[in-house]
C-alpha cells in the first residue's frame, strides 16, 4: 500500500510542468487533446474521444460536468481541488492506493473520502457517471 502511494506520487512528480505550446489553429479539440497528451499524459492509454461515446457515456459526461468538473480534470492526472482523473480505471491504483474498481468509486462518490465531501446522485446518474468514468 505505502509503496503504491509513493510511486504514484513519484509518477506524479515526473510529469512535466504544464508549458503553454502554441499550436497553429489549436483551436480544434482533437489539437487540444493532441497537445495534452504530448505535455504530460503518454504514458497514460487514451481516452474515448467524445465524438465515439454511447448515449449513456454521454449522459455521465453531463453528470460530470455537473457534479465532478470543478474539481477534477477529466483529461489529465493534474490536480485542480482533487486529483485529476484521467485514466482513473484503466491504472493499478487510485491516488489513495484503492484500486479503481467500480464499487471503490462509488463509494467515493456517495460517502466522500478524504478531503472529499459526498455527491448526492440518483442510482441512474451513477451509472452513467460510472460508465464515462471508463472512457477517461
Ligand atoms: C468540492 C470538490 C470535489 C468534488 C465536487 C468532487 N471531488 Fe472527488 N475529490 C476531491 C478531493 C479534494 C479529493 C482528494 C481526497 C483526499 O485524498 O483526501 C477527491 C478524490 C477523488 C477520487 C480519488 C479517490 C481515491 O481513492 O484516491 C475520485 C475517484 C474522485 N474524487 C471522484 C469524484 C467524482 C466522480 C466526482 C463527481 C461525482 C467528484 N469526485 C466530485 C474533491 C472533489
């Protein structure tokens, strides 16, 4: 567990400080993620891309806006008030160390961990939001 918790934080430490690249017509989101991925995230698999999410995806993607977005990126690991939750299910841990399976996030959600206060969500909001949760 201890162990866990320090690589993380080394992983962490060995991403790159975010630079501001500039981009010739960056404008477009597909440039937008390009360059996120090349400042910090490769070593990270890629997210779903938005334009390939199925309606329930697409549905948590709303909850998360709603309910998440202020204080979790969704595309990187850097953190905003919580810990940026790129790649939350497809890495070995969490920050905390808890593996990212559904029932820890859930957990997470309804009782809150940490510094983390609870979200209340309906049983079909955390469904959907679990399911975006897959495509980070
Ligand atoms: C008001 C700010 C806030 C909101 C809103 C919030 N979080 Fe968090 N979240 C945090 C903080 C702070 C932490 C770090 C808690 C700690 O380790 O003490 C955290 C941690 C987490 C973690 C990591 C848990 C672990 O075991 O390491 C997950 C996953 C998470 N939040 C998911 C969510 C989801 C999904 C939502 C929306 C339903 C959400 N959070 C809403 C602040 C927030």
């Amino acid at each position: 567990m201890n162990e866990h918790r320090t690589e993380h934080r080394k992983i962490e430490q060995n991403y790159p400080r975010r630079q501001t690249v500039t981009l010739a017509g960056a404008a477009s989101t597909a440039a937008m993620l390009a360059t996120m991925l090349l400042i910090g995230c490769t070593p990270l698999p890629p997210s779903k891309p938005a334009s390939e999410f199925t309606p329930q995806e697409a549905r948590g993607a709303a909850v998360f806006q709603s309910h998440c977005a202020r204080c979790h990126y969704p595309t990187t690991t850097h953190g905003l008030h919580g810990p940026g939750l790129q790649a939350l299910t497809k890495v070995k841990a969490m920050p905390s160390g808890a593996p990212p399976t559904d029932a820890r996030i859930t957990q997470t959600i309804l009782y809150g961990h940490g510094m983390m206060q609870p979200v209340a969500v309906s049983d079909s909001e955390l469904n959907d939001l679990l399911a975006y949760l897959h495509t980070l």
